[in-house]
C-alpha cells in the first residue's frame, strides 16, 4: 500500500472496491499483465495461459480491484458475458504487434460494448496497447483506430501503451482507471 493509500484509509475514506474485467484475444498478454500489478512478493514466476477464467487483486489510487482475467481462447469467449452484469469497469488487452489479429480484437470489443449489460452503463474501458517493446508494434493511435474506438462515446475511455512483461504503461492505465471509478463511486 502506498503512501497516498495509507493516508485515505486514515483519514477514513477508506477503499473503493471494484470489479475490473478483463478482456482480450488469447495470447495479448492478461494475465502477465495481472501477474506484473501484484505487489512484488506475490508475483508468479511463470504465467500460464488461463483456462476459463480465474481471479486476481491489485490496489492502486485508493482503488480495491477484484480482477476477472477471463480466457481469449475461440471456445471460451462466450463466457465472457457471464461476469459483464457485475463489471464496474473493462480493461482490454491487445498485442499491439500482431496486426492481423486487430481485427478480431476489434469485432471481439464491439461484441461486448454492444451487450445487453454493457452499452446500457457508463463502464470505463481501458485499452492496453500491450507489447509495445516489440518489433513492428503499432502505436496507440493506430490500435485505437484499427479497434474503431473513436465510436465509442457513451463510455469514458484510454488507450496507452503497455508491455505486461516489463510493467512499462501499466501504472499510468491503471492510475486513470482508478480516477475513473474512484469519481463515479462519489457520484453515487
């Protein structure tokens, strides 16, 4: 817990306490994403791809995430919809080096920003340009564009660049994302 958390939880504001879901094409890199944000001395050495879906924390800005890293894999998107209704927010992954994937990533997105428990909320999205370290790696703009996310306005959104291995992006995607919830749990 850093510093700033510390001092809200002792001035009693104590913790925001969300559910994050998090999306993408097999392979883009969620759950070394969620391995890298773990403090420290919780991190995994080896990450293996999820089967089904599996669960994971991380705090950041006063903000208590529950994780749902869900499986990319073509037989299990489906479940995907299963854990939308209690989403607060989405974060979705994509490899900003496999470029002929970005389409499927992208009619992947617009499947879940079209359902019934998604378009109808004002669910933050989080777009991690992951893999940013790799050769031919496109940039965030060009990953925002190729997934249409200039369409999206009924929904607060970011894009940056990440690599899950080196950590490189995630603080500052993770820092906006808990801005995000932390004002729209005080809104409420």
């Amino acid at each position: 817990m850093g510093l700033l958390d510390k001092l809200s939880v002792w001035l009693g504001r104590g913790k925001t306490e969300v559910t994050v879901l998090v999306l993408g094409l097999d392979n883009s890199g969620k759950s070394t994403l969620l391995n890298t944000l773990r403090p420290p001395e919780q991190r995994l050495p080896h990450v293996t791809p999820t089967v089904a879906h599996q669960q994971d924390h991380f705090q950041s800005g006063g903000v208590s995430f529950s994780a749902w890293d869900v499986s990319g894999a073509p037989r299990h998107r489906a479940l995907w919809e299963r854990h939308y209704r209690r989403a607060h927010a989405l974060i979705f992954v994509v490899d900003s080096a496999d470029h002929l994937r970005l389409v499927v990533a992208r009619e992947e997105l617009a499947l879940v920003l079209a359902h019934p428990d998604v378009c109808a909320r004002r669910v933050p999205l989080l777009v991690f340009a992951n893999k940013c370290d790799a050769p031919h790696a496109l940039a965030p703009t060009q990953i925002a564009s190729a997934l249409g996310l200039e369409r999206v306005s009924d929904k607060p959104w970011h894009i940056c660049a990440s690599s899950a291995l080196s950590g490189a992006g995630l603080p500052d995607g993770v820092a906006w994302l808990a801005r995000q919830l932390r004002d729209a749990h005080q809104r409420h």
